[in-house]
C-alpha cells in the first residue's frame, strides 16, 4: 500500500505543496512519455495549485504543449438555449477551467476535455426518464443517486447519452493511454465529484447523476444559482471506479467540513457511504495514493497516528 499524507498549515501551503508534487509528476511522466494525461477537478481546493501549475509551465519547466487533460464532472440543465450557452455559462465547469488553468497558459494542453453534460437538454433527459422507466434505474442509498441506462434501451435519447456521453467519454481516456495523475478535491460527505455518498463502486466509470436535493439547495444559498429552478438537477461525472484506475491520485482537502470524511476515508472500512474511502483499494492494489490537507482537515488522521502506522500510511507534517 503507497499512501502519503501531507500536513500544511493552510490553503496556500496546501496549493503551494500540492502544485509542486504535480509539477514533479508531470515531469516524470514526460520523461518516460510523449505525453502526459492529467485528470482535472473543479472546486475551490484546486485553485491555488492550477495557479502555481501554471506559473510551472510558463516559466519553462514543463511542457504543456505535451499534456491531455480530461476533467472529472459536467453539470447537466445549466441555464441557456443550447449546448453552446449552457457550456459558457459562468457555472459551467469548463468555464471555470478556462478561468483556472486553460486561459493562464501561455502554450495550451494538446486537448482539454470536460464531460459532455452541456449536449444534453435537461428537460428532454427528464421526458425520456418519466417515459422510459424501463430504459433505466437508480442506483444508491442516498438522495444523490445514478441513474444506470439499461443496455439496448427503447428510447433513442437515452441510447446515445449511454453510449456517447457516458462510454463515450470513457472510450476516449482510454484512448488516451489512462490517466497518470488525478487530481481531486472531496466533498463535505467523502464524495468525489458527483459520485454522491452512497453510490457503489461497482460499475461506476462515467455516471449520469441525479443530484441530492441537498446539493441543489447548496448552490442556491452559495449564490451559484438564483433559484432552485434555474439550478441544474443532474450531472455527468466520472466515477469513484474510474478516478482510482490513473497511476497517481492527489486529493486536495481543507477546512473542518472535510476533516471527518477524510478521516473515515482512511481510519474507517472501505465504503459507498464514504465514496473516496475505495483509496484505500487502490492503494492495496499498487496505486500511489496522496493527499495533501491543511491541519484542520488533517485533524481526525493526526489524532491516530499510531492507527496509520499500522495501516502503512506516512503522514509528513509540514506545519
């Protein structure tokens, strides 16, 4: 089992730490690679460490024009009258990357992709599910659930969403060779992206998602969205299943509303109810686990330090 904990003392410690591991990973990867594949997450746990990544490769010390980018999650039902308004709506996800890391490289990444969520019309989605209750069914324990479409389903619209926006995008990092470094931040109930709390492991690659009322009301009150109406209800998003196949995961963690999933997540068994506890599965299995926390997050691990031992976990305190 390879897990490292990294202790900072705050976000821009953790951005400062976390960008530099990256940084020293992607070099690796293009010294042994023509390119370098890296899997993206939104957020604000990223930010700091897109800033300092940037910064890497615009003062030459790494080829961006050699990386691929795949990101981890779309909303589905933003605002707008087609595909192309739903995908620049400032809450869109890959607007939030153009802001974040695309549109401070000076030399772009050879591809950047984000999930396809922006194609599909959320009020159509909600038509062919009430109409075609046999196309599909939930999977989950929570509010948050996936919807699973069937093999050969009879609606046309939920045929081409499974097969070209949920296999599809799974084709294509495959395609890709996998990715070598996944960086992810972790939701207040262990989740990663819209893998809500919950949703099992098995069979969780590209998931179309129902989200958790919960998580709606969330973005209102953020002031992400001006009403619940106007508020996406679903989403695409890779899955805990495939997050955990890249040779190299970085979870990024700050702020007491993580500290007790980030805890469980490697105190605690492996469960669905934690989604980013499967790390410790993939560890098991020859992955490099690292998280990179800043004390408050990291407050429930360092109180057991001697149960990480036992469990092979090093814990570096940078404070």
């Amino acid at each position: 089992m390879s897990i490292s904990v990294f202790v900072t003392k705050d976000f821009a410690q953790l951005s400062e730490v976390a960008a530099a591991i990256a940084v020293r990973k992607t070099i690796g990867i293009l010294k042994n690679k023509n390119e370098a594949v890296l899997g993206l997450a939104t957020g604000n746990s990223p930010t700091g460490l897109y800033k300092h990544f940037a910064r890497a490769a615009n003062e030459g010390k790494l080829d961006a024009g050699r990386i691929r980018s795949f990101n981890l999650d779309e909303y589905v039902g933003l605002p707008g009258e087609n595909a192309q308004q739903r995908l620049l709506h400032p809450e869109s996800y890959a607007y939030f990357m153009i802001q974040e890391l695309f549109g401070r490289l000076q030399k772009k990444f050879i591809e950047t992709r984000v999930p396809a969520g922006s194609l599909i019309d959320q009020k159509i989605l909600i038509r062919e599910l009430r109409e075609n209750k046999n196309d599909w069914e939930f999977r989950g324990t929570d509010a948050g659930k996936s919807i699973a479409i069937k093999p050969r389903p009879k609606s046309s619209y939920l045929a081409w969403i499974k097969k070209d926006i949920l296999d599809g995008y799974e084709r294509k990092i495959k395609a890709a060779g996998g990715i070598d470094l996944q960086i992810i931040g972790v939701g207040g109930r262990g989740h990663v992206a819209f893998h809500e709390s919950g949703i099992p492991f098995a069979g969780s690659r590209v998931l179309l998602v129902r989200l958790d009322d919960n998580t709606i009301a969330n973005a209102v009150a953020d002031g992400h969205f001006k009403t619940k109406a106007q508020s996406p209800q679903y989403a695409v998003s890779m899955g805990a299943e495939l997050v955990y196949r890249a040779k190299t995961v970085l979870l990024l963690a700050n702020g007491a509303r993580k500290t007790e999933s980030v805890a469980r997540s490697l105190l605690g068994e492996v469960t669905p109810d934690i989604p980013i506890s499967y790390g410790q599965t993939y560890a098991a299995q020859g992955g490099e686990l690292i998280y990179v926390l800043d004390r408050v997050a990291a407050e429930g691990l360092a109180a057991d330090r001697g149960a990480l031992k036992r469990r092979g976990v090093i814990l570096k305190n940078l404070v």
